[in-house]
C-alpha cells in the first residue's frame, strides 16, 4: 500500500491561508477605526446638543459669552463636518477591506475543497487497489474440492 495522501498543492492552501490571515488583521483594523470614528461623531454631535442646549438655557448671557458661545458650535459644527468626512473614507476602507476578505476567503475554500476531493480520490483507488490484491490473493489460495 502506498504512503498517506500529500496535497501537491499544499503550499499554495498554505499561502492563501496565510493571505486570508492579513487581510482577516486588516479588516479588524478597518472595522476599529470606524467604530472609534463613530464614536467620535457621536460624541461631537452631543457636545454640540449640549452647547445648544445651554446657549438657550442662559438668556442672561453677555454679549462676549455669546459670541464665545456661538465661534463654539460653530467650531463643532466644522469638526463634526470634518469626522463624518472621514468616516465616509474610514467607511469606503472597511468596505474594500471586507470585499478583498471574502475574495480570499472563496480562493482558500476553492482549494480546499480540490484538496478534499482528490484525498477523496485518492482513498477510493487505495481502496480499490486492496481489494484487488485481495482478490489476487483469494484466486490464488482457491483449490477446488477434489472428488
């Protein structure tokens, strides 16, 4: 009987395999940074809601807090504009980076699957080759009754 199976083309599953592993990090690094700009902009947004809140909370205000006051939304106003451009960009980067996963996803499966058949293939012709030899043996071992 011949050896186990081998895989000719294990070296290649093996390298996808390890592409899928990168691009597995850098899809949870895109999927980081977008989640922490998320929040960012989250958080502006309630900064601003509060800084709103309590502009028109004081009516009282001198005319210096006021301006003080309204240069300051307006300031989270424009980081606010500039977090969500960012996010749209963090967004676009995660989508890449989900799309090239599947992709390498789909080639280390495709390979895996050719792997699994021809070891398959492989264990029926072992299979098929002993019981050969099984029959060779038993043909050669039969001696009719004699009479």
């Amino acid at each position: 009987m011949a050896g186990p199976f081998k895989f000719k083309l294990q070296q290649v599953l093996d390298y996808r395999a390890q592409l899928e592993e990168q691009t597995k990090m850098v899809f949870a690094k895109a999927q980081q940074q977008y989640k922490q700009q998320v929040q960012l902009v989250e958080a502006l947004r309630r900064r601003l809601e509060m800084q709103l809140q309590q502009l028109y909370a004081t009516p009282t205000m001198t005319q210096a807090d006021r301006w003080l006051a309204h240069n300051y939304i307006q300031a989270l106003k424009q980081d606010i504009q500039n977090a969500e451009q960012r996010l749209l960009t963090y967004a676009q980067e995660l989508t890449r980076a989900r799309q090239q996963l599947i992709q390498r996803a789909q080639d280390r499966k495709l390979l895996d699957k050719l792997k699994e058949k021809q070891a398959q293939r492989y264990d029926h012709e072992e299979k098929l080759k002993e019981q050969h030899i099984n029959d060779e043996t038993a043909t050669l071992r039969y001696q009719p009754p004699s009479f």
